[in-house]
C-alpha cells in the first residue's frame, strides 16, 4: 500500500467506510498524496481530445468568438477554462481566436481554474508565449460570475466524485469503500437509502439486484451554478465529455495510470480516477439555474457542424507531408466508433439567446 492508502485505510479503522465521493475526493486533493494536489507528474493519465488533435481545440476557441459575435459582442466578456490540463486546449483555442477575432482577445478576461499547483506550472509554460493576460483561480466560484462568461469544460466533469448505489433485495445501498485484512475493499451500507426516490431515476423501479446507479451531487451542484450565471450575465458555457445521455445504469468508475486502465483502489492518488457523466441531470440541472440547454448531442455531430472537416482539409494542403496523421486524429475525435458517440457537447446560454453554434445539423 502506498501512503495514501494506508492513509484512508487507517481512516476507515477508527471511522468506518466512506463512500465511493469521499474516496475520489481523497484520491484527488488530499494535501499529501492526491494526483491533483501532489503528484508532480504530468497530470491527467488520459488521452484527451486536445491532445489528439489541434484542431479540437481550433474549434473550441471558434465557437467561442462565433457565440461572442451572435450575441451581439457583449462588453467585458470573460474566457473561462475548467480544468485545463497541461493548456493545450486553451493554447489551440487562443490561437484560432487571435485568426478569427482579435477584438474579443482585445476586451476579454482570460481564466484558468486550476486546482493542481503542478499543472498550473505546466499551463503557464505551455501559454507563455501568447499575447493574452491570463489569471488563474482554483476553484470557479462568485468571484467570477460578475460579466458575461464564456466557459469551456473538456472532459473536466468526468472527474467530480461520485456515489454509487446497488440495487439489493433490500433495496438501493450506497456503495462504500471499506478496509478488510488491511486491504481497501468495496462493501455495501446495510442499510438502504432512505429518501431514494430523490436520488435516483424514475426508471429505479425496474431494475435487477445488482444494478449500480452513479450519482455527483458535485456535478449538479457546479452545472446549476453555471446555468445560473449564464442567464444572468450572459454569455455559454461549453461542457463536453464522455457520458451518456439517457437514463441507464452501470458502474462506470475507473482507474487509469500511465495510460493503462488500473484497479481503482490500488494505489490511490497514483492513477487518475473518473466516471461517466450524465448529461441529462447536468442539463435538468443547468435549466433549474435557468439557462437554455442545447443538446446534449454527439462529438461527432457538434465538431462536424462546426467545420472541423473543413479545418481539416486545410491543415492538410498547408501539411501534405502530415496529412496521413491528421486524417487519423480528426477521425478518431469523430467517427462513432472511436470518440464521436461516446463524447458528448451540452450546451447553455441565456434565455432569449441566439441558438449557439454547434446544432445546426439535421
């Protein structure tokens, strides 16, 4: 066991289990071992859109400028990134902005919010060269819901902690993670949820023994808040990531350490932890904040309707030499098979707003 693990599990020995949320939530920021707040290693495990190709990013800072432009150029817009990783994304996005639309780069705010102190240095490398003045901010918060907000969540949500619930004859229990013989182990509260007709689906009624259900309160929480500044304040909030986008069930949570998919309590705070996001509830959630949702709909289908087919032709006449690799990576961003279907873009912007680019196809 590394440190953080017999940390939790010494944990759990004087306390009892903790819940699935507050494994993650250890896993990820505790101040001494978590892959968030104390890992000095690269970052995310993952292969992220960003990193496949440009042209996601080029795309991404596209539809911000065109959101930008169709709503009438609001003043003092603000550029918000969720979890930006090593700051390909934004890197990508500022300079397809720079091409298309200098005066919003001339008026706006740029924001990182970064929890990691090891990726911070990462970004601030990766974007040194670019013109922008960028701040960054741990955590998104009041403090930047004052303007008009354009804000991008790439695979950022599929990170928030999760609880899980099992459908037992006795009704849903929450999955916990306990310490048997030493060992961290899953187990089940023998007790069943109490009010599960607030946690779970409609749909809870017809499932089997031993159906899992996933629920982030984190997740809502954040969705609604963001819907709530956005039909404020104005601007969109772009939220794309793998997930499914109607209401199922099944245990999602996984581990994944240097590239490699890894048991999700071994090692904890060594591997990335994540889980599918359900775009339905964010939606239900960012409407209750009072947003108008677009979507959710397919990568494939967003990316496509955004022109990156046509980006595509044109970084391969400027890069015939390239141009086998770049047909492979926009291919692997949106063919269905690979991460055009399972990747989703959720959509939300002021009520009254003009439809935002993205969903203009069929």
């Amino acid at each position: 066991m590394n440190p953080l693990a017999t940390k939790i599990a010494r944990w759990i020995e004087s306390q009892g289990p903790i819940s699935v949320a507050q494994y993650m939530n250890l896993c990820q920021f505790d101040a001494e071992g978590g892959s968030y707040t104390a890992r000095q290693t690269i970052g995310r495990d993952f292969i992220t859109s960003p990193e496949v190709s440009q042209t996601f990013g080029e795309m991404l800072g596209l539809w911000v400028a065109q959101t930008w432009y169709d709503q009438g150029r609001p003043a003092n817009p603000r550029l918000i990134e969720m979890g930006p990783g090593r700051g390909t994304l934004m890197a990508d996005a500022l300079r397809a902005i720079t091409a298309a639309a200098p005066e919003f780069l001339a008026v706006a705010e740029i924001v990182l919010v970064e929890a990691s102190p090891a990726l911070m240095t990462m970004q601030r490398e990766k974007l040194k060269l670019t013109s922008a003045d960028i701040a960054w901010h741990e955590r998104f918060d009041d403090a930047l819901t004052d303007r008009p907000l354009y804000l991008i969540a790439n695979e950022f949500f599929d990170c928030l902690p999760v609880h899980q619930y099992v459908k037992t004859e006795r009704g849903w229990c929450e999955r916990m993670v306990g310490n048997k013989d030493g060992a961290l182990t899953f187990a089940l509260n023998p007790d069943p949820v109490p009010n599960s007709a607030t946690l779970l689906p409609p749909s809870r009624g017809t499932a089997k023994d031993g159906a899992v259900y996933e629920v982030s309160p984190a997740a809502l929480a954040l969705a609604e808040e963001i819907g709530r500044a956005v039909a404020k304040q104005g601007g969109g909030a772009l939220i794309m990531d793998y997930g499914y986008d109607s209401a199922g069930f099944g245990d999602t949570l996984q581990a994944v350490a240097n590239g490699k998919p890894a048991d999700v309590l071994n090692e904890p705070g060594d591997s990335d932890l994540s889980a599918h996001v359900d775009f339905l509830a964010l939606a239900r959630a960012a409407a209750a904040g009072g947003a108008a949702v677009y979507g959710p709909t397919t990568q494939c289908n967003f990316l496509a309707d955004l022109g990156i087919g046509e980006r595509g032709e044109r970084l391969i006449k400027s890069n015939p030499t390239d141009a086998r690799d770049i047909a492979i990576a926009i291919d692997r961003l949106v063919n269905p098979a690979e991460m055009g279907a399972l990747f989703k873009a959720l959509v939300l912007v002021a009520q009254g707003a003009p439809k935002p680019p993205g969903f203009g196809f069929g």
